[in-house]
C-alpha cells in the first residue's frame, strides 16, 4: 500500500513539473499580435537578437546559462565544447533546405564553429570576457553585463548593423 | 537462494556392481537409500555453511560499478554525473548534458581467492579435517555498458533524455578449499545483472534539476559447487561427491529519482531514491551425487536430481546523499548510501516463512560509503582520479573478518573536443572466517574498466 502512495506522489511531482510549468523552457513564447509573422534569421526581424526583448541576456542568456560550471569548461574551450556547448548551437550549415544549393566558405564553417557563444547575437554585442568567463565573475564582466542600462548609441548600433550581415544577404539572394 | 519448490522434478539412481560376489539387493537398496537420505541432509548443513549460515541472496548488497570516470573516483557520484552513467548514479545529473552522447564501456575482473584454517585460531594438530592452503583464480570480462542520451534544444534550462544498458551486478566468484584428508570443494559463480535504464532530467530553476529512471532488471546467476568427502568407520566406508549446478535468471522492474542542487559554484548536492525492485526468478538446478562403497562390499551409486522453481524477492527502498566541492581543476566528491536490508522479503516461496524469518534474524541495515577526486590538466586533455569505498556485507556474521572495501584510480583524456576515453583500476579485498568448517576464505579482486563517450 506505501508503494502505491509513493508511485502517486511520483506522479504527482512530474505532471506538476510538465504540465504547470516549471524553469526549462522548450519553444519560445509567442509575441502577441507577430503570430503570422515567419521568423527568419535574416538580420532584419527583431527577434532574431535575443537582445532586442531581453535586457539581461548578457547575464542570463537563454540556452546559456546552465548552472556553476567549473572555470576550466570556459577557460579551455575544447572542455567547454565537450560539456558546456550546446548541439543545438552548432551552425556548420544553413538551417532552411531553400538554400540547399549553398555552401559556406570554410572561413564561414570556421566562423560557425567559434563555440561558447550564443547564438543570434551579432558579435559586437557579446563581450570577448562574457564568453571566457563565467558568469559568476561579476567584477570582470563589462558594464552592461553588471546590469547597468546600456547606453543609446548601442541601440542605434544594433539596428545599423543588421543590414550588415552578410550571412544574411547572401540568403537573400534569389 | 536455493529453492525446494516442487513443479517439475524426477530422481534417477543407478547402481553399479565392482565386485562378483552375489549381494543381496533388497540389503544393499536400503543402506543405499540410508546413505542418500543421510547425504542430502548433510548437503542441506553444508550448503547453509557456505552460505555462512544465512539466506544468501546474491543480489543483496551487490554494487558493481559503472563507468570509469565515476569508479576512478570510488564511485562517488551522486553529485557530480553529468555523462551516460548518470541513468545509474543520479538521473537528475542528466540535465547538465548539452551534446548527444554515444557511450559504451568493458569491465575486466580478476578474482583471486585464497583459503586455508580460519584466522584467530590454531589448526588441531593432526586434524585431517583442517583446511590447507588452497584457492582458485576467475577473470571475466564483460559489456559493461551502452547508453545514448539526448538533450532536447531548449531556450532556458535543460531537458534531457536518455537510453541505456549498464551491468549493475555481478555473480562473478570463486572458491576453492582441500582438506589433509583428500577432501575438497569448489564453488563457481559467474554472470551478473543488465539494468536497461530509459531516463530523462530537467532543469527546475537555474541551479535545480530532477531526474528519473525506469529500470528493467535482466540478468542470469549460474552456480555450482563441486564437493568430495569420504566416510569412514568400523562398519563402513563410502566415498561420495556432488556436483550441483543451479541457474537462476532474474527479471523485475524500478525507478529512481533524483535531485541534483549547486547553491553555489563551490558546491553541488545530489540526492536519490531507488524504490524496491521484486525479482521474479526462474530456477533450474540440478544434484548429482556419485557414492562409491567400500565396506561392507564395493559397489556404486550414483543420484541425479532435477527441479525447477519460480519465486519472488523484493528487494527495499535505497537511499543515496552526494556532495561535490569543486575547487578550480580539483573536484572533490562523496557519496552515501543506506539500504536496509532486513526489509527484504521472500515471496511465492512454498517455505518462505522460514526464509523471511532467517532474513530478518541474519540481515542487516548496510551504509556503503565513497570518496574520490579528480584533477584536470586542461591544456593536455587530461584527468587523474583516485577514490575509495566501503561496501558493507549486509548480513550480520561473526564470520566477517574484514568487510569488502575498494581502492581505486583512474586517468581520463579528451580526445578532439569530441570524444572521452577513460581507464579505471578498482582493487577491493575481504576476509571471512568459517569456524563450523575451520576454512578462512580471503579474496582480492582486481578490476579494470574502459569507458568511451563520443558526442555529437
């Protein structure tokens, strides 16, 4: 009889994780009023820069921030490969099959491949230090990072650089 | 555990005649059946004996560990998984995987055991029932493990799944003793237990994650005792040996659950909760018995008995605590783990009263401990590890001299960011003394593990 209480409790726990809802978040919540909207990773859509919605991605990026890991995964990257960097982050190749005809330079490949980074953040914005320490090292990380408001001519910047993107034009190209 | 359930058995008994002289049958059928009947009651003490005089059940207090990286380490870690073997250690440490990972590992064991008169006391001087140096070597080496785990694209946090086989148990022992009197026994046992695992872990906030693991147990237990010994006395005079074999297939069903907390950089917490697992195990086991007479006249016997048997054992819920301290390159880790085993129960045993009260009169509750380290050299791919643990014998005896505890050390390299190869080495030894039988048992066991992990 104490089994079954046990089994019941068990249930209990993992449907209120699953179903409720808990910290883990598998697909990203729909925008109100965008919902028609293709996400395309052109560099002109605003979401495609976690940034533009999310203040305090530098400190807690999505997909990024998993946990305490010791300093040698971000000191070294071949470790931080091996435990810290997503799959899903690897970008060896173009996602769509519309450009199935494309293939990247190897410079491009290499560029893809620079690990530790997330992702859909132009390289200007992420801090070299952010990428190579850990997060916990508050007082080596760059002000923005620190929380403090960023200033407006990095807003400006984003959205000059966007058009930029050469990974982008090049999928333009039709 | 040896049964007498009877569904299927049949007795044969063949006697032979060395000697031309006429005997009389009906005589010489009843001083066979004496003998048998005295024999299988003397087998029935000395099966107990061997059994240090309790229900030993193989699967009780069994650890076989998994993976090199966590046995480099003595084991500890509930804590610290965050690769395939954490299906066995702590699912919850699942969730710290981001690759996909294909993994698979071998286990080599060499079991040396030595036996001889009992320590602590002095042989009798001429006895010629007092053992001799004797013992006997066994290696195996198995599968060890195969997993692959899957970690699901997530925007925050981690949700991870997994699959995997992983040898849990093993039955692998041996033992051999001789007598001054030409008597002698050898006792064998291989095979081992495959825990099919199907798991997952997520993470709960940013430093919480829970895991679990449903888990088919699958495995095979084959054993035999070999066994010579004469009788003599003024009126008689026989020789007589058993060869038995048993073979026991196992299978039941668990799940466990996990918890893994790191409050800070320095620290992580890890907590598990095996539920009981019955066993439902299928047993065919075969006596034979080869009697040859003397006195009063030469001739021989000889008694084969077969059976089958099916019963249950449930074995009791298991609780584990883990803590990592993590210093840079250094991690430090250390495990508990607390069954106990009185709880275990016999079910659909004809005599399982009987085996349920020796369970509780014999065994005991059992904390098996572990401590281990490992130390990174980043800019050459390299870990060093070494550990320790105390694996209680889980029955109380007067007989234990020295419980089974375990060295052990490891060395890991990463191998184009892509791939692990880890390499273990566990030593472990125990002693025992049985007084009933004047025989001191000692065993050392020399295991090395290989482990390697691709990610995709």
């Amino acid at each position: 009889m104490k089994i079954k209480f046990v089994w019941l409790a068990v249930l209990l726990v993992l449907v209120g994780v699953f179903a409720i809802g808990c910290y883990t978040v598998l697909m990203h919540p729909q925008v109100q009023g965008e919902e028609e909207e293709a996400i395309e990773h052109s560099g002109a859509y605003y979401r495609e820069h976690c940034t533009d919605c999310h203040g305090d991605y530098h400190s807690y990026p999505y997909g990024y921030y998993y946990g305490f890991y010791p300093d040698y995964y971000w000191s070294n990257p071949r470790w931080g490969h091996y435990y810290a960097y997503p799959w899903w982050w690897d970008r060896y190749w173009w996602d769509d099959d519309d450009d199935a005809d494309y293939v990247p330079a190897s410079e491009e490949k290499a560029e893809r491949r620079r690990g530790l980074e997330p992702p859909y953040v132009p390289d200007t914005k992420t801090p070299a230090s952010f990428i190579n320490e850990p997060a916990s090292r508050i007082e080596q990380q760059p002000a923005q990072i620190k929380g403090e408001a960023k200033p407006e001519a990095a807003k400006e910047q984003i959205k000059e650089e966007k058009p930029k993107d050469e990974k982008a034009q090049k999928r333009r190209k039709k | 555990m040896h049964s007498t359930s009877h569904s299927l058995c049949f007795l044969d008994v063949d006697v032979g005649v060395d000697s031309p002289e006429v005997i009389y049958m009906t005589g010489r059928s009843l001083l066979t059946i004496a003998v048998v009947l005295c024999l299988t009651v003397f087998y029935s003490f000395a099966s107990n004996a061997q059994d240090l005089g309790v229900v030993d059940e193989a699967t009780a207090g069994n650890f076989f560990g998994v993976g090199a990286r966590a046995m480099g380490m003595g084991g500890a870690h509930i804590a610290v998984a965050n690769d395939a073997t954490a299906l066995v250690y702590n699912p919850a440490g699942l969730a710290r995987m981001k690759r996909i990972e294909l993994s698979g590992a071998l286990t080599h064991e060499r079991l040396n055991n030595e036996t001889g008169p009992p320590y602590g006391i002095r042989p009798a001087v001429g006895n010629p029932r007092t053992a001799t140096g004797d013992g006997q070597i066994q290696s195996n080496t198995r599968l060890g493990s195969g997993a692959i785990v899957l970690p699901v694209p997530t925007y925050r946090g981690s949700l991870v799944f997994a699959l995997g086989v992983n040898r849990v148990k093993s039955f692998d022992k041996t033992m051999r003793f001789s007598r001054k009197d030409g008597s002698y026994g050898i006792e064998s046992e291989s095979g081992g237990i495959y825990l099919w695992s199907l798991g997952g872990a997520v993470d709960i906030s940013p430093n919480v994650s829970v895991g679990a693991a449903l888990n088919f147990w699958d495995g095979t237990d084959n054993y035999s005792w070999l066994y010579e010994d004469w009788y003599e006395d003024d009126d008689l005079t026989f020789k007589y040996k058993y060869d038995d074999t048993i073979k026991d297939r196992y299978s039941g069903f668990n799940a466990k659950f996990g918890v893994r907390v790191q409050p800070n950089k320095f620290l992580i917490i890890g907590g598990t909760i095996d539920s009981p697992v019955t066993y439902t195990i299928d047993e065919d086991y075969t006596q034979k018995t080869d009697t040859i007479f003397y006195e009063p006249e030469d001739y021989w016997v000889r008694d084969r008995y077969s059976d089958k048997a099916e019963y249950k054992i449930s074995l009791p819920f298991s609780l584990g605590l883990g803590v990592g301290l993590n210093f840079g390159n250094l991690l430090l880790a250390s495990d508990v783990h607390y069954t106990d085993w009185t709880q275990m129960e016999y079910k659909r045993l004809w005599d399982m009263a009987e085996a349920n009260r020796n369970i509780k009169d014999s065994y005991t509750d059992a904390l098996r401990w572990h401590v281990g380290a490992e130390y990174l050299f980043p800019a050459i791919g390299t870990t060093l590890r070494a550990g320790y643990y105390q694996n209680p014998l889980p029955y109380q005896s007067m007989w234990i001299k020295e419980d089974r505890d375990y060295f052990t050390g490891g060395i890991g390299f990463l191998v184009d960011q892509v791939m692990t190869v880890d390499l273990a080495w566990v030593y472990g030894s125990w002693e025992l003394n049985d007084f009933d039988t004047e025989i001191a048992e000692k065993y050392t066991t020399n295991q090395i593990l290989l482990t390697t992990a691709y990610h995709f």
